[in-house]
C-alpha cells in the first residue's frame, strides 16, 4: 500500500464527528447555536484529534423533526447564520486539516416544503409526481412506520385531493418519489451545490427507505441499487475524494449490497449498527460473545469502502436487530424505566449515565470504540461524558447543548432562553464540562485525546485484517489486526474482575516486543509466540507487536 492510497482514501482512517451547528455554540447570543460559534470552536475539535467534521441538518425548517424536515435543500436556516458563515466555518475546518461533511435528507421532504405545497395543490400539479400517491394504500403488509409512536402508516389521506402519500417517517416528511427522473436530477444538482461550497461528502439519511419505490407501479425502478450507484458515480465525477457515509440498518448481507457487493460503487461508508447494539448486549452481559459473533459476522466489503463504528448516535439507541429478550437484557442494565426507553426500540440515554459514571468502563467502552475495525463516528459531548436530559423525552434527550464551561447555559449561550434545556445533575455542566477537563490530566477528554491520537498512529486500524483471539475468559474481548508487516493487539475487559489472559500469538511474532500503545507496560512474546496479559477491572491495553527493524515509533 503506497502512501498515496491510505492519504486519498482517507475515510478509511478518519475520525468522524458528529455535532448539530444548533446546540454546539452560540456567538450571537440569542440562545441558538450557529455557525459562527462553531467556526470559534474548530481548533477545539482539531486538538481533539477529529478529521472530520459531520454537520447535522443546517437547512431551513419547521422543526418538527430537529432539522431532519427540510423546506429548501440549497438553503441554510436563518437562525445559524447564512451561506457566507457556512463557508467561513468550512474554509476555517480545511485551514486546520479538517473535512466536512454534510446530512443529506433526500428521502423526503418537509410537508411544508415548496415542492410538497404545491405537489399537494393539485393532481395536476408540476410537482406532483415529486411524491409518491395512491387512491388506496396498497393491499398487503404495508412497512411500519419509522416513529411507531406517532405514526401507525405510513400512508396518510391527503383531504383535499383525495389521494394517499407515502411517508416512512412523520406524516408531515412525505417521501420523494426516487422513480421520477426529475427528483433524481434535483439530488444531485443539490449534491454538486453543496460539494461546490467545500464539503467533502454526505453522511446520507435513510438510504434504504429513500430507494424503496414503494406504491409505484412495478417495474418503474427496475434496479432500486441504480439510483444509488448514479449518485455515487456522480459525486465522484464532480469530487473524486468525496464520500458516501450511509444509514443503512438492515441485516449485514443487505449492507453488502449497499456497498454495491463486492465491486463496491455505491455506499463508500455505512454505519454498523449491529456491531453497535451487539456491543451494549455484551456491555450487559459482561460478556464478550455478541460483540465477537456479530464482528465475525460482518462480512468482507470492497477495500476502497469502510464501516462507521459508533458507540451512540443522534437518535434513540436503536437496539432494534436484537431479540426481543435480548433487548429487554439490555433495557433492564441501562434503561429499565419506560421514560428512558422509545418506540419500543431503542434507549434515550447517554453512555455514561447507563454506566452509572464508572469511569473504569466508559474508558473501556471508548477504548474498545478505537480498536474495532472500522472508522469511529463520535457524537458531539462524548469526549467530556456528558450525560442526556431525560425530561426533554424521546431522542430530544441526548441533543442537549454541548458543555463548554460550569457556567451558566453550560457556556453555551448566555441567552436566558435556550434552543435546548441544557443536561442537569450529575452529569451536567457544573461536573462535566470541556473547561475543567482541559486542565485535567486524567480527565475523559485526555484520555479520548489519547486514543485518538494513537488511533491516527495506527493505520493498521482502519486497513487491517481482523481476527478474534482465543483465550479462556468470556468476560475478555481480545483481538488483532494486521496489516502490511504491522500488527496491534486489543485486550478489553467487560466484567469488574481482574484477569490474566493467555494469548497464543503463533511463530511469527516470537520474541517479539510488545509497545503499550496506552502507558509504560511494554512486554515481550515468549519463544513460542505466547504470554500472559493483565487487565484490571474494565481494563483494557492496546500492544504494537515491535517486529525487529519495524519504524513505527509508537
Ligand atoms: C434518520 C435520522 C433521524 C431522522 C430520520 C428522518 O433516521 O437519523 O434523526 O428523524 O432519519 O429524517
């Protein structure tokens, strides 16, 4: 692998935060954030270690579903700031070796979008054919809507002409209709705007509901892929190095597809959220196996393309490809009351307050997020351990106002009124913020610097060969990664017991040092390509096997 490779592919190796421009930092002082605000923070985020930057929806919008219903796709809302701040921000992340990236909404569109105003004026309307409409809902099992709570089809009556549209999600998102070649026209023109202003690709919302042509006649897509493979192609005609990154939660040899199977071409990333829920089993269970199976699982996927880890999102913490008894495992160790849980689903809450703020095990927890095979995706206030604020309810909970100070607004804003009530008690602004932890050297914030640090310094992370480790302990979740002559080793230790794990690293790396990546704990292999590792309890290492003549400092 040249040098050339690993720099151009860069998301294979990239660190991926995720914040929302609304409640990162407020520089007008009117109690919302904006862009101007996160312009002042970037040198924060580039000292964090991050390499790019995913903005959550900045497009104007009625607020009903926190910017994910948008009314004009070219557009950005007013109360961030205007077009000329998204550049600044923009051209200041690229100043400092930052990309960015943006949500592409494109499954639909707020109800009080143009386009659907005038779509629903008339059967005749020009944009009628921008949605999808039928007389009667379909015969047979129609899908369940995405909001179960609010929604209970995902056709709704539109009264006026008496016809049903299609909406996955809210009944006031109505679903594009992908079939038209018009819309598909319209996304990239809206692709190459926003590529056209710096942005490095699109963390894509919703991709498997966006190219479901549901309702329309049949054969009106004869291949759904199509439409994704085009975007693709598209993009990287108009930016070569640009990305894909895709919320895709559907069972992994669906994902595969998604990546356009193993010629690749459509997805460049997707998020792993079976990986993701698989680990919180594992968390509930101390035991490692659902992360180990579900990792063995994951299927191989063209080299040019890469999983987006994450430990929580945005959203509720979806625990949806679980069994119904698996989930309720996990319900019961970090939700058991119905005000933490939505939908059914998932969890409203935050790591380390599921945690119970055991700083033993959220360290693992981040620890572990760096070690697995795959580009990790943090949300914004993760690096601090900041916690949600259960009486905002639903996934409102955990889209708080990020913690700058102890202060008040959380140094925020100093607005009395804020976009978002910030998080209170135990974890909030008083005890967690970026201030304190800054000057802290054994605060979360350092040691997430750490490991992104020594993240970066491992390529082998993002490129590597995988493979599960076998040792005696159910509790241990030990693996390797290989790539070119490197090779690092991760122990994580789910349970509170101390343990001393046997390892059998085979012939090739008898001998052999091993670099403690984390701290001062260097050992070596013994002549048959064996030793025995400490953990503490929740502990965790990271060990560079140090080949004689290897380069690799860290
Ligand atoms: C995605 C987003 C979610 C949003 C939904 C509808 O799932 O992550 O926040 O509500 O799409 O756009």
């Amino acid at each position: 692998m040249r040098i050339t490779d690993t720099a151009d592919l860069w998301w294979k190796t990239a660190v991926v935060y995720c914040l929302d421009v609304e409640t990162f930092l407020d520089w007008n002082d009117d109690g919302t954030g904006d862009l101007a605000g996160l312009a002042q923070r970037i040198d924060y985020l580039a000292d964090l270690g991050v390499t790019c930057l995913w903005l959550m929806p900045f497009y104007p919008t009625p607020e009903r579903d926190d910017g994910y219903d948008i009314t004009d796709f070219y557009g950005v809302d007013p109360r961030l700031g205007t077009h000329g701040d998204l550049v600044e921000a923009i051209r200041t992340a690229h100043d400092r070796g930052l990309r960015v990236i943006v949500d592409l909404v494109v499954n639909h569109t707020s109800d009080q979008h143009p386009w659907f105003v005038e779509a629903r004026s008339s059967k005749e309307s020009r944009y009628r054919d921008w949605y999808v409409w039928v007389d009667e809902p379909p015969a047979g099992k129609q899908p369940e809507p995405v909001f179960p709570d609010q929604e209970n089809s995902v056709w709704t009556l539109d009264e006026q002409t008496g016809q049903y549209y299609l909406h996955h999600f809210y009944r006031h998102q109505p679903d594009l209709n992908v079939t038209n070649p018009e819309v598909r026209d319209e996304i990239a023109r809206i692709v190459g705007f926003w590529l056209a202003l710096g942005v490095s690709g699109f963390r894509v919302d919703a991709v498997p509901f966006f190219i479901d042509p549901l309702g329309e006649p049949s054969g009106a897509l004869p291949d759904p892929h199509e439409v994704v493979r085009h975007l693709r192609a598209f993009l990287n005609r108009r930016t070569g190095d640009a990305i894909l990154l895709g919320e895709v939660n559907v069972p992994y040899e669906q994902q595969l597809e998604f990546f356009g199977g193993s010629e690749g071409g459509e997805l460049t990333l997707q998020f792993d959220f079976i990986t993701m829920q698989n680990m919180y089993l594992a968390l509930a269970r101390q035991d490692a196996a659902p992360l180990a199976k579900a990792l063995q699982e994951r299927p191989a996927i063209p080299p040019e393309c890469q999983w987006g880890t994450f430990v929580r999102n945005h959203d509720e913490l979806t625990l949806d490809k679980l069994s119904e008894s698996e989930r309720q495992e996990v319900f019961d160790a970090f939700g058991p009351e119905k005000r933490m849980q939505v939908f059914g689903r998932g969890l409203i809450r935050r790591l380390p307050p599921m945690l119970d703020g055991d700083p033993d095990r959220i360290r693992m927890v981040y620890s572990l997020l760096f070690t697995l095979p795959g580009t990790p995706v943090l949300f914004y206030g993760e690096e601090i351990g900041m916690g949600e604020n259960l009486d905002i309810g639903d996934r409102n909970s955990v889209r708080t106002p990020m913690q700058w100070t102890s202060g008040p607004g959380a140094g925020f804003s100093i607005a009395e009124d804020l976009t978002a009530p910030v998080v209170t008690g135990r974890f909030g602004p008083e005890q967690v913020n970026v201030q304190a932890q800054r000057a802290d050297p054994d605060s979360l914030l350092t040691f997430v610097k750490l490991l992104i640090s020594r993240y970066r310094n491992s390529p082998e992370l993002g490129w590597g060969e995988f493979a599960v480790l076998d040792q005696p302990h159910p509790a241990v979740f030990a693996h390797r990664v290989t790539w070119e002559d490197e090779t690092l080793v991760a122990l994580h230790n789910f349970a509170a017991e101390k343990v001393s794990v046997p390892l059998d690293l085979g012939d090739s790396v008898r001998n052999c040092d091993l670099i403690d990546l984390l701290g001062d704990q260097n050992t070596t292999v013994d002549d048959r390509g064996r030793l025995e590792v400490e953990l503490g309890r929740y502990g965790y290492r990271w060990l560079r096997v140090a080949r004689p003549g290897s380069r690799r400092l860290l």
